[in-house]
C-alpha cells in the first residue's frame, strides 16, 4: 500500500524540533542569539506560508515483511522480494547486545503471522539558492529551515502512519512534544543516521516508493537532492530503538557488500571511512 501526503507550513510548524535547527547554526538553544534566530525564522515562515500551498510531502509504501539474518526483506506488489540490508553494532556503548535494524522485524517466515515494515521518504518542495541567491545569510536561514520542515514532515507522517494509514498504535493520545521526545511505539530510523549510516541504501528505496516521481533525485553516493528531503524505514516493534551502528570491521564491511551485490571498495565509499576499524 503507497500512500503520498502533503503538508503546508503551518501544519508542519508544532512538529519543529528547535534544537537541531539551534545546531546547524553552532548557538546555545538557551541563548539570546537563539531566540533571535527563531524570531527570524518565523518571520520567513510567515513569508513563506502566505500562498498556503502545500511545502513538503511525504510518501510512505507498508510491505509485508520478515528478516532473514541482518536483512529486511519485503514482499513487493509484483509477487518479488525485496532485501534491505542492514549493518549490525560491533561495539555497542551500552554494554547490551549488538543491535541490528533486522532484529526489531519478525523473521521471515515466522509461527504467528507476518510482520510490516514502512519505507518512506519526506521533501520539501521550496528552492532556497534561486529564492535567496542574492543574500547568504537568508539562504542559510532558509536551507535550515526547510531541513527542519523536511524532518517535521516525517513525524508527522510517521505520526499518520501508526494511528491511522497502518493504524498499529490506533489509541496513541501523545502531545507532539511528546512525539518528539520520542515516546511513541516504534521507529522510524533515517537513511544516513547512525542506526542506518549507509546513504547508498536510498538507490534500494526508490523503486519500492517511487522517491523520483516525488521530486528526489540520487546522486552516484545515493545522496537525496533536494538537500531538505528524509528517507528511511518505519518499524512498530514495542521494544525497537534507535542506536549508532559505530565501526565496523572489514569483515563485516565483505559481508555487507556481498549482501548488497556491491563490490567491497564500491561500499566503503558509501560508509565513512571512520566507520571501518582495519
């Protein structure tokens, strides 16, 4: 099932997460600078909302689903399977198990029916360099800002996802600051973070819910343009959790590159080089 939505600004507005946006320009959250940067960046929103016409969509596909090893494998319209995989943690900073996105998913196969796992990505439909080329300061305040409408954009969807469009936590009764911080039932782990570092995993998320056809393009290193634009995964495991993958070994790295029918050099250009232990 492929469902598509779009949002404009001021329903995207109370899923913001002010912190990051405090981040990318290096200032306390709890500072003066702070405040005046949002006031600024409300006032471009003001701006930018004035036609009300929708700034950011987002598209999800839910599949039928099941692991097999460190791979998430999904049941395609076309009767096919589609393999997801996954890196597993070396050297958990917990002292807890080594995680892997496939552990949250029930294997393929399984006694007691099958699993779903949601793929989707989120843009946002606005060009800062062609609105704002003349002002580098307002470029940057508006880049920023449609990166943080791009990430509001997946909570909220996420947010549909699991009360509604899959409709696995039907009677969740969350505030939104609440959703930020994280508290609901399930994940929805990005492309390029640390649970799911490899951005190259986007060239496998295309097909499945068409990124191209909502405006994204890939670059060689699966890199999403427009730069304002998230994809990843969504799973409704109670006891899933978000958790950096960390360095890897070289072994790890062969068996990851098998398993994505890529050469191994080819991969550990997708993944920092930091990444992989020698």
């Amino acid at each position: 099932m492929l469902t598509e939505q779009r949002y404009n600004i001021r329903e995207l507005l109370p899923y913001i997460d002010w912190t990051y946006f405090f981040h990318a320009w290096e200032v306390p959250a709890k500072s003066n600078e702070a405040q005046t940067l949002k006031e600024e960046a409300m006032q471009m929103m003001q701006t930018l909302e004035a036609d009300d016409r929708p700034i950011a969509k987002g598209r999800v596909g839910l599949f039928s689903a099941g692991s097999q090893g460190d791979d998430i494998v999904l049941a395609t319209d076309d009767g096919q399977t589609a393999a997801i995989p996954c890196l597993r943690q070396q050297h958990p900073t917990d002292g807890g198990p080594n995680l892997c996105l496939a552990d949250f998913v029930k294997p393929w196969g399984a006694q007691g029916g099958e699993d779903t796992v949601g793929v989707f990505a989120t843009m946002v439909d606005y060009d800062p360099d062609a609105q704002w080329h003349h002002d580098a300061y307002l470029r940057m305040m508006a880049q920023t800002l449609c990166d943080r409408l791009a990430e509001a954009a997946a909570c909220r969807l996420h947010q549909e996802v699991r009360t509604t469009i899959w409709g696995y936590a039907k009677d969740e009764q969350l505030t939104v600051s609440e959703i930020i911080s994280e508290r609901q039932r399930g994940i929805r782990p990005a492309v390029g973070y640390p649970s799911l570092p490899d951005q190259s995993v986007n060239f496998l998320i295309d097909p499945l819910i068409g990124m191209t056809q909502m405006g994204i393009t890939l670059t060689e290193n699966g890199a999403m343009r427009p730069h304002a634009s998230v994809s990843g995964l969504m799973i409704a495991h109670p006891e899933s959790r978000y958790f950096a993958v960390g360095q890897i070994d070289r072994q790890q790295v062969e068996d990851y590159a098998a398993r994505r029918r890529i050469p191994t050099q080819r991969i550990m250009k997708f993944i920092k080089p930091t990444s992989i232990t020698t």
